[in-house]
C-alpha cells in the first residue's frame, strides 16, 4: 500500500471518528444541560447542532478522500438523493416553522391570549417556531403544532382590542 493510500485511510478514519466524536459529544452536552434543569427546547437545538457540525466536518473530510475512488456523477447522485430524503424527513418541521413565522407575523396570536384551536381552549403561554404552548383552564400544558393553529378553526379572545380598526 503507498503513502497516499495510507493517508486516504487515515482521512477516512478521522471522518468517522469525528462523526461519533460528535454524537457521543452532543449526548453529554444534552446530559449536563438536563441536569442544570435547562429548556428541553434548548437541550434538542444544541444535541442536533452539535451533530450537524460534526457530521459537517466529516462529510468535508470524506469529500477530499472520496473524489478519488467515487465518480463525481455518482457523488453528485448520493447527495441529491440524501437532500431529497431529508427534505422529505423535515417536511412537518418546516411546515410547522413557516406556520408559525406566519402566526407571528400576522399578529394573530401572542402571549397571555385566550384562543381556541379546534375544541382546545387556553391561555397561549408560549409561542414556538414549531409549536405554542397554552395553559388549560385546568392548570395542564397543551402543545398544538402551529400548522394546525393556522390551517384549523383559531378562535382569539383576547385580540379584538389589540388588532381594533385594523380588520
């Protein structure tokens, strides 16, 4: 085996060890963020952030190695088809994002409005990109995904004197 067949393995184990590397990482992170009682919200974003960087990495470590033994044409085709396939994974997740972008910018909902959405009725106690949160009359948490707050029947209370003479 040459020099240069050394090295290109070489590339290809750091790649994967970078790759777990960042998993195991993204874990322990999340682990210490839970035990200092953080948001789950905030613990979800750093666990995938961290692994999005590191899967990054690696992908541009195997994108020096691989040129060599995959055909451009061919790389070309496995990556199209892992963008289709996440795009399809996120399809709810970026539904749920553009809804809520929508929501907020259309002013229809903020915090502390009475709403009801289908036949739940709360306070909104937290406004997400993906979902909001309200407090039911019974004091639990409901989390309805905010695709369903835009396409479903939305009833607020408490916004006819905020939006007053603007519909």
């Amino acid at each position: 085996m040459s020099w240069q067949d050394e090295l290109r393995v070489l590339e290809f184990v750091l790649a994967v060890a970078i790759a777990v590397g960042g998993y195991v990482l993204s874990r322990v992170v999340a682990s210490a963020l839970r035990r200092q009682h953080t948001a789950p919200h905030w613990v979800r974003g750093t666990r995938i952030a961290i692994r999005v960087v590191s899967i990054g990495i690696a992908a541009a470590i195997l994108a020096t190695v691989l040129p060599s033994v995959v055909p451009l044409a061919s790389g070309l085709t496995v990556s199209a088809i892992i963008g289709l396939a996440a795009t399809y994974a996120l399809q709810t997740t970026i539904q749920n994002v553009i809804s809520g972008y929508i929501l907020l910018r259309n002013r229809v909902v903020r915090l502390n409005d009475e709403v009801r959405i289908s036949d739940v009725s709360g306070k909104v106690v937290q406004l997400g990109l993906v979902t909001t949160w309200l407090r039911l009359e019974d004091g639990s948490l409901a989390t309805v995904s905010n695709s369903t707050m835009l396409s479903g029947p939305l009833v607020n209370r408490s916004a006819a004197e905020r939006l007053k003479g603007e519909y």
